[in-house]
C-alpha cells in the first residue's frame, strides 16, 4: 500500500473542516436607493439693457406659476448687451434676450444668436411689428425718438414751435437744439435714421451741414442732453429743443413733484420727424431652459405684462386692444406717420453712416 503524501493528507483535511462548517447566513438584502432632493426652482437667466424695468409682483407670480426663479442680467444699452450677447453664443449667459431693437435686429440674425419660437400670442400682434418673419426675434413694444420742446420758452419768447425737421435749420432756432452723438447714444442713433430715413442717404449730411451751422449741440447721451442742457426738464438748460422720445411728456407728469396741471413738455410728431423704435425678445441658442425660456416670451407677450411696461418703460405695448393708462393716453404722443428704415439697410450702412456724421459734425 502506498504511502499518501503529506500535503495531499493537509489538502483532504481543509475540504473535510470547510463541508463540516455551519452554513452561511443570508446576506442582507440591499439598501434601497437615496430619493434624490429637489435642487430648487430652475433659474431662468434673461439679458436686457439697462433700461429695463417691470413690477416685481409680476415677476413673483411667474415664478409661482413656473416653479423657476428669474435672474435679469443687464448689460448696457442695446449696443453693448448685442455684443456680449454675440461674443458669448458659443457659451450663452442667458436663456432669453430682451431689449435688441430694429437698428441691430439684422446683426443679432447675421450672428445666429436665436433659436426660433412661434409664440400663440403673435397672433394678437400687429404685423406691422413682426420684422422678422422667421420668428427668431419676436416684438414685445415700441418707442419715437423724436425731438421734444420746452412749452414755457417758446411761449415766453413768442416764438412758433417747430413743425418738423425742415423747420430747425431756420435762423430763428440757431443754437435751441441739443441731440446726441450717435455713435454711443442710441437715441442719438435713432435721430441720425431719421434725418436719413427723411433726407436719404445722398443729401442727409447736406441737412446736418445746415443744422450744424445753426449750432446744434451735440452731447454724449440722453441724460446729459435732457438733464443738463434742455430748459424743459431742469429749467437750467439753454437748449429748449431735445432729441428724446414720444412718450417723455407723459414721465415729466408722473415724476413731478406735484402733479402739474399740463405736462411743461411736448414732441414734434410731424411727417418723418420721429424714428420708431421696436424692440424684441428671443430665446438664445443653446439656453439651459428652453422650455422655461418659451413661456417667458409667452409671459412677456401677455396682457399684464403689456399693460405694465408703459409706466415702467415709458414704451408702447405691440399687442393689439392692450389699454394704456390713462397718463399715457393724455401726454404721450406717437406719430402718424413715423420715419423709418428697413433693419438689413441699417446694418449693411450704419457703421459708415456714423462715421461720415463724425467727419462732418464732431471735426
């Protein structure tokens, strides 16, 4: 008989101990998975220029009615906002864009920075508004720059108000007219497209030759023109015209300390003598809340938000039967007949239109 060599003997004996050993107790069954905590409302970023302004009830009750929290990025004036807006697209800042108007609309096409959205309430909306028509820029109010008067000076001096933009290269207006410069006013931008949109691009620099002979004034921007240099507001001011907009005469009556009897100023409205201002919202490419973002143009294009933005914004509302307040309805004015300009001649000229206004005016 063989002799069974030790390590087999110790290899029998492991498997013999491990069979005799008491079995195993189950396992416990796995812990179920944590339930994931809400992160909060979604946070829904809109760009706008600086003037932007709404009800902060307003606001509130969207952000109920959408469980989101809304956060406006202002940027400047249009211009300034446009360029962030443009330099940012391939990382976007904001879901939404407010405040672009039809002086940079074919720019901020050019640039692809908007998605398209058929919003439900562009069909409450005059189609006159509706620029673009696919839908990337969508219009949500409009202003006239146009050129207001002081009503004191003119009839202390017994001297006739002017009935448009021919009138104010007449001896007797030498020296009452402040405007701004347009290449960093866009109020300034918008009376340069009006003497073009009049005069046309051939004889505008021929008018502003004449005004500039009669010694208009040029500052840099809206506040420093209507503040410091017009008589209408501060009464200070040695200029009693200034280029502003439509709807100042009605803030002059709300901003008073006591209320006036009359609103002090007033806009010349007549033909081609006022720029029309729209403005747009769209929903940037690549928004992190698309969904979000959609119902804010919605929102935006609703009867309260409408309604809301002529004592906040001093602007007119796009949608139709949209009532004014009663302010707005008695000093505001909008022209009949507004100059204009198509948005693509405006950025296919505007960068040489200003430079050529510069050569001309400011040397």
């Amino acid at each position: 008989m063989k002799t069974i060599p030790k390590l087999l003997l110790l290899i029998l004996a492991a498997a013999l101990l491990a069979a005799c050993a008491a079995p195993a107790a189950p396992s416990a069954p796995a812990a179920p998975a944590a339930t994931a905590t809400p992160s909060g409302p979604a946070e829904l970023v809109v760009m706008t220029h600086d003037s932007f302004a709404v009800t902060a009830d307003l606001i509130s009750r969207f952000e109920n009615d959408n469980y989101a929290k809304v956060t406006f990025l202002k940027s400047g004036d249009t211009g300034s906002a446009l360029n962030k807006a443009i330099l940012s697209k391939e990382a976007p800042l904001a879901d939404v864009f407010y405040g672009l108007d039809n002086t940079f609309l074919s720019r901020a096409l050019e640039e692809g920075i908007f998605e398209p959205y058929v919003s439900p309430a562009l069909g409450q909306i005059d189609p006159i508004y509706q620029l673009d028509l696919t839908h990337h820029a969508l219009p949500v109010d409009f202003g006239d720059v146009c050129i207001n008067y002081d009503k004191a000076y003119f009839q202390e001096k017994n001297l006739a108000v002017p009935e448009g933009l021919d009138d104010l290269v007449k001896p007797e207006y030498k020296g009452l007219l402040v405007v701004q410069d347009p290449s960093t006013s866009s109020s300034g931008l918008a009376f340069l497209l009006a003497t073009i949109a009049k005069y046309g691009p051939e004889q505008y620099l021929e008018y502003w030759s004449q005004l500039k002979a009669n010694g208009v004034v040029v500052v840099n921007g809206w506040e420093t023109a209507y503040y410091t240099n017009f008589s209408g507001s501060s009464g200070k001011g040695a200029q009693p015209l200034v280029v502003s907009y439509g709807s100042s005469p009605a803030a002059e009556v709300i901003f008073a300390e006591k209320p006036p009897a009359d609103a002090p100023t007033a806009s010349i409205v007549g033909p081609q003598s006022c720029f029309r201002q729209v403005e747009f919202v769209g929903i940037l490419k690549g928004a992190k809340q698309r969904a979000l973002a959609e119902k804010f143009v919605d929102f935006m294009l609703s009867k309260p938000f409408q309604e809301d933005m002529p004592l906040q914004m001093f602007v007119y509302p796009v949608m139709k039967e949209t009532v004014l307040p009663e302010v707005f309805q008695n000093y505001a004015q909008a022209p009949d007949e507004p100059a204009t300009l198509a948005p693509d001649e405006i950025a296919k000229n505007r960068d040489s239109w200003i430079k050529a206004w510069t050569d001309l005016v400011l040397k």
